[in-house]
C-alpha cells in the first residue's frame, strides 16, 4: 500500500451501541462477556493484547502477549520476568492492556497494577505447555541481544537434551505470570459518524457515600466523550 493512501483509509462503524443498561456490574463479568463474543466471531487470537509498561525514565513501551486467565482479581498473561517489560513491570507495576477487537469494532482498554503470581501458580501453568514451548522458555534470554539464529538455535537444542526426550520440563525460575489489577476497564463501541459509546469503569475508594443503584460497589460507571 503507498503511504499516501493511509489518509484516505477509514471504515463507518455500525454494528452496534453500548448504553449503559448494557453493563455487567462490574469490568471483569463485562470482559468475560465482549471476550466471548470476541471468540463466537472466531477473531483471530481474540485472546491476544498489548501490555504498556514504563522505563524507570518514563518511557513507555508495548508488545503483544496472550491473556491466560481471568478471574475476579484481573487479567494475567505469562512471560519471561528478565525480559524488558519484566525488568520494568517489577520496577513499577503501572501498566496498560490493550484489546483490538476490530472485527467486531470494538476495543477495551484497561490500566492497572502487575504483579507476579506465585512460584505454585506458575509451575501450574507452565505444565500444561507444549513440550516445545517450555524448552524454548528455558533456552531463551527474553530481551537480551543475541549473536545470531545459530546461537539461538543452539541454545535451543542444548535446553532440549539436558531435559532429555520425555523428562518432565520444571518452569525456569525467570519465567512466570503477571496479574494486573484493574483500576479502570473502558469499553469502547464504534458508531457512525464517529460518535463511538465510551463506557469506563472506574475503581472508587470502597465504602464512598454513594446511594442508588451503584452504592456499596467498588466501581463506578463513566460515559466519556468519543
Ligand atoms: C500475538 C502475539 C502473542 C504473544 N504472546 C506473548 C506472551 O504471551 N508472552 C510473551 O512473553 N511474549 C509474547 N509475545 C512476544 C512479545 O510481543 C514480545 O516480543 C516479547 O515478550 C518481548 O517483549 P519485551 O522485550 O518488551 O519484554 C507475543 C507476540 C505476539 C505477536
């Protein structure tokens, strides 16, 4: 595609609104919802997201991970906690999760707190890999700068004969999960004109004053402007 024709690229969305009376009572049972249809639509890796994280400098940076689970607590992908994003998570656990669900023209967006799961949480996890991955989880220096292919491949099959051909893998130590916290889940809809449903939970301290509908839950619902 020539780069002038970006300009000229742009899509009217129509599939649907978000009203509030849409809304589970709380972000997760909300996610678990949009992540369903996002996996009914047959998306291709609807479970795939970007992680932001911040430098001790301040800079921030994004990959993609896949989500592995989903609990009332939050939102948890696994990695390599020496890769850069580990090195800067563990540092500052302020983060952001980034769901592209363009098919369905949607996106979630959520900002939160990481912190690692625990060694038995992680050995947990890690079993259930393919042999083939949990090999490669010990061969690769996540982030690191590598001579070349050849060192990598080398690695690789050094970390396969030392586990021999059907020993039971152990999760290296520097690999694991990260649960993130939420502290605010948008939900975002497109609509015509550009005139997109933005619906934002957000976490308010717990026994706040509120009375109706909402009082005594942690979270409050927000429409910000598209
Ligand atoms: C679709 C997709 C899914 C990915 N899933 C993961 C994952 O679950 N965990 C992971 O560590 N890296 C995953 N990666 C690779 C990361 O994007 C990234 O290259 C790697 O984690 C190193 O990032 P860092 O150097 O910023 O720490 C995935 C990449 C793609 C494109």
């Amino acid at each position: 595609m020539k780069e002038r024709d970006l300009s000229q690229l742009r899509q009217e969305y129509a599939a649907g609104g978000l009203s509030e009376a849409d809304l589970a009572p709380d972000p997760v049972a909300m996610f678990r919802r949009w992540l369903h249809d996002a996996v009914a639509a047959g998306l291709h890796e609807p479970n795939a997201m970007v992680v932001s994280s911040v430098s001790a400098d301040g800079r921030p940076s994004s990959r993609m991970v896949l989500l592995k689970g989903l609990d009332e607590r939050g939102f948890v992908f696994f990695t390599n906690y020496g890769s850069r994003k580990g090195g800067e998570l563990d540092a500052n656990p302020a983060c952001a999760l980034l769901f592209p669900w363009h098919d369905l023209e949607r996106q979630v967006r959520v900002e939160g707190e990481a912190t690692r799961l625990s060694d038995a949480e992680n050995a947990g996890y890690f079993a259930t890999r393919p042999r083939a991955s949990q090999v490669g989880a010990w061969a690769s220096p996540q982030s690191a700068v590598v001579a070349s292919r050849a060192e990598l491949d080398k690695r690789y099959a050094e970390a396969g004969a030392r586990f021999g051909e059907d020993g039971v893998v152990p999760a290296p130590p520097q690999w694991g999960g990260y649960l993130v916290t939420p502290a605010a889940v948008e939900f975002w809809q497109g609509r015509r004109g550009r005139m997109h449903d933005r619906l934002r939970y957000r976490r308010v301290s717990t026994g706040s004053t509120s009375v109706g509908p909402d009082a005594g839950s942690p979270w409050r619902v927000e429409r910000l402007a598209p």
